[in-house]
C-alpha cells in the first residue's frame, strides 16, 4: 500500500484496495510472473521456525530481492528467498478509468476503442477508427500477449487486461530496477 501511496488499515487487503481504486491479484507463482507484472508485492513466506510472515517485495534484480518488512528494508541473496517463499503472492494493480472487463468477438463501442488505443500505443501503430474485434484486432492482441509472455489466446482475460494496463500505467510503483541503479 506505501507504494501507492497509500497506508493499510488492516482487515481484507483487496477490499481496502478497491476502495482506493486499485485491483488486487492472489496468486502462486515464481520470479518471472512477478517480474513479467512488474508491480510490488507481498510474499507470503515462513521463518527457520516454520512461522508465516508476510514481507512486501519492492525491489527485484538478477541476483537479489528488497524487501520492506514493517518500517524495515532489506535485501537478500535469491537463493534465500527460495528458502523461505513458496511461491504465494498478492499484488496491487490500477487499471485505466476507462478499460473494459471484457470484449467479445464482433463486438463495437467504448470497450472495442479502448482495446484498439491501447494495443496501438503498445504497439506503436494508428488506432483505427470505428474498430471493431475482429480477426485483425484479436492477432494484434494474441501478439502483445506472446510479448509479454501470456497464452496468445486472442480474448482479453485478467491477466491480458493487467498486463496492458500496466504498460500503459508510466506511473505506478514498478518492481524491477532499471539498469545502473533504480
């Protein structure tokens, strides 16, 4: 939440962020999902004594992981983290005021625009105007999603819907150091 900008008030962490307009994923995965959503977030991980503890991931390179554990920062060795991570996760996400939850085939309007502008700006081509999901639209979409590393299924799932948004999002908190310092 510090990394939105915001403080956790304790109680349900994705009803909180909803309420500050921010969308909520929990998930098992490794390294390179977190590294592909790009986002910081809370691992759920256990002690040498075996007790669970949750510690917020804020910063991911090659070699290492930072983490903010209360007012804390530290970070450690990648091998450490696999000792104590089983791979549990929630991460915060904003979407775009205007993004669709979802497009359907043959389908025009508001949602169709947005999918057409954000795929274009991705991709560094024109919008079309008066798109509609076509054939067209859903290869451009099943080539974002084999860049991104997500199943080029061509519909606009969560985490398709996620991934766009947050390339288009230039300033929510990221996970990843740029190269030569952060």
């Amino acid at each position: 939440f510090r990394a939105w900008g915001a403080d956790y008030q304790g109680g349900d962490v994705c009803q909180q962020a909803e309420g500050l307009g921010l969308r909520c994923r929990t998930a098992r995965g490794g390294l390179d999902d977190l590294r592909q959503f790009n986002r910081p977030a809370v691992l759920q991980m256990r002690n040498a004594q075996g007790q669970s503890y949750s510690a917020a991931l804020t910063g991911l390179d090659d070699k290492s992981a930072t983490f903010a554990i209360g007012a804390k920062s530290t970070t450690v060795a990648l091998g450490a983290l696999a000792a104590q991570w089983s791979g549990h996760y929630t991460l915060l996400w904003r979407t775009l005021p205007d993004a669709p939850r979802t497009v359907r085939p043959g389908e025009r309007g508001p949602a169709v625009e947005w999918l057409s502008r954000q795929l274009a700006q991705v991709q560094g081509r024109t919008a079309e105007s008066d798109p509609v999901f076509d054939d067209a639209m859903a290869r451009h979409l099943k080539q974002f999603q084999l860049a991104q590393g997500l199943a080029p299924d061509g519909t606009l799932g969560p985490q398709t819907l996620m991934r766009l948004t947050g390339v288009a999002d230039k300033t929510a908190p990221t996970l990843l150091r740029a190269r030569g310092g952060r």
